[in-house]
C-alpha cells in the first residue's frame, strides 16, 4: 500500500480530532474523517476500514465517559449493544452480495425527514419524554436492525439511533447521546472484525487519526456531560443536515 507523507499524517491528526469532537456530541464525523482518508488516494475499501478503525477508537472513549456519568444505564442497552455487533458483522459479510443502489437513494430522504422532525420540534429531545416502546423489544429490534444497516452501508446510522431512542424510550438528547454511542461502538467493531482479515485497514492513517480522535472524543464527551441536551440539539441538527445535502449530492450526482 501507497505511504503517506508527513504532511497527510498532520492532516489526518486533524480531520480526526474535528471527526471525534463532532462524533461524541451528536454523531456524522465520518462528514470530515472519510473524505479525508480518501484524499490521500488510497482505495475505497481501505478508506472504509481505516475509518472504522479510528473512529471505533474515539468512541470508545466518549462511552467510557458518558458511562462515568451515568449516562450507558438504560435498560436494555446492552442486549441492544450485542445484537448491534452480531448484526453488524452479517452487514458487512453482506455488502458483496447485496446491492446498495436502494440505499444510496433512500437514505438521504431519510435523513432529510429526521432533520425535519427534529427542527419542527422544538422541544425535541430537551427533556425525557414517555417511553412508548418496552425497552427490550426496542433493543431487540433497532439492534438488529440498525446494527445491520451500520455494517452494511452506514452513514446516519447515529442519527437513527438518536431519534429512535428520544422518540421511542422517551430519552433526553443527554441520555440518548449515551445509548447510541455505545450501541454504535459496538456495530463499529461487529463491521470492522469483518474489515481486519481482507486487509482493509491502513494502520499508518489509523495510528494518525487515533491520536486526533482520543483528544477530539474526550472534548466532546466533557462538552455533553457539562452542557447537556442544549448543546446536543443544535450540533445534531447541523450535522444531519450537512449529512443529508452529501447524500443528495452523491446520490443525483
């Protein structure tokens, strides 16, 4: 594989430092970490898992910082966090079988409706709300589900996870940030056990963005537990617009 200059690696430190602060508050720094990886040149594939790599690092320490503020203590979390990383291996086992076409349409119109939702909604998310779902079936039906779209194709998938758990649980943003950031931890590492053996990973990018992505992910974390829900709504809002209008762009391009 193609090596690196040291100027891409200052680069790639960068993009994902700005990737892990924008993943712990609200999700979407893969808007900055992947096409970055894939300005280096290197080919699709390892861009994909060289990004699951860096960023199953910077996740991993926003959720052992929600988890010291209480934050990973919803019932059935983590039925939810197992069936994601199960599921999430069969996506991605799945992707060179299946045809992401669909997706590639569909997904930005989802998006789209997600960020409607949410805007319309004023106090979206601010509060905790009813719980209109009980949480194990939750776990057992948006673990499967969502953990397999994770591994399968990906982006969105902890915008999904936010609005399922306020809409559904009856969470705050607080809490929801919690929830999906380990959930989404765990189809990270379902998908990227799969990645690792085919050699999809370039370890000198990873080693680079890592770095920036345990400064970037412990900021973002601190900002969520000190600021709350008030913090989460606006970031989560910008970046699932910003979401939508790529997908678009890729997608009618």
């Amino acid at each position: 594989m193609n090596g690196i200059s040291p100027l891409a690696h200052g680069l790639l430190f960068l993009a994902g430092f700005a990737g892990g602060f924008i993943d712990a508050i609200a999700g979407g720094g893969g808007l900055v970490t992947l096409p970055t990886l894939l300005a280096t040149g290197m080919p699709p594939q390892v861009a994909l898992g060289t990004n699951k790599l860096q960023s199953s690092c910077g996740t991993a320490i926003a959720v052992w910082r929600y988890s010291q503020a209480g934050l990973t203590k919803a019932p059935g979390l983590w039925l939810a966090v197992v069936l994601a990383f199960l599921a999430s291996m069969a996506g991605a086992q799945a992707v060179s079988v299946l045809d992401k076409d669909l997706l590639k349409q569909l997904i930005p119109w989802l998006l789209a409706a997600v960020a409607i939702y949410t805007a319309l909604n004023r106090r979206f998310g601010i509060e905790a709300g009813k719980q209109k779902m009980p949480a194990v079936l939750f776990a057992i039906v948006f673990g499967i589900v969502i953990g397999f779209y994770d591994g399968f194709f990906g982006p969105g998938t902890g915008s999904f996870w936010t609005l399922a758990t306020v809409a559904l649980l009856g969470l705050d943003l607080r809490g929801a940030t919690g929830y999906t950031k380990a959930a989404n931890l765990a189809s990270n590492l379902g998908s990227l056990a799969i990645f690792l053996p085919y050699g999809s990973v370039h370890y000198s990018a990873a080693g680079a963005m890592i770095g920036g992505q345990l400064l970037g992910a412990r900021l973002g974390a601190g900002l969520v537990v000190k600021k709350g829900s008030k913090l989460i709504r606006p970031v989560f809002l910008a970046v699932v617009f910003a979401m939508t209008a790529k997908l678009l762009w890729d997608a009618l391009a």
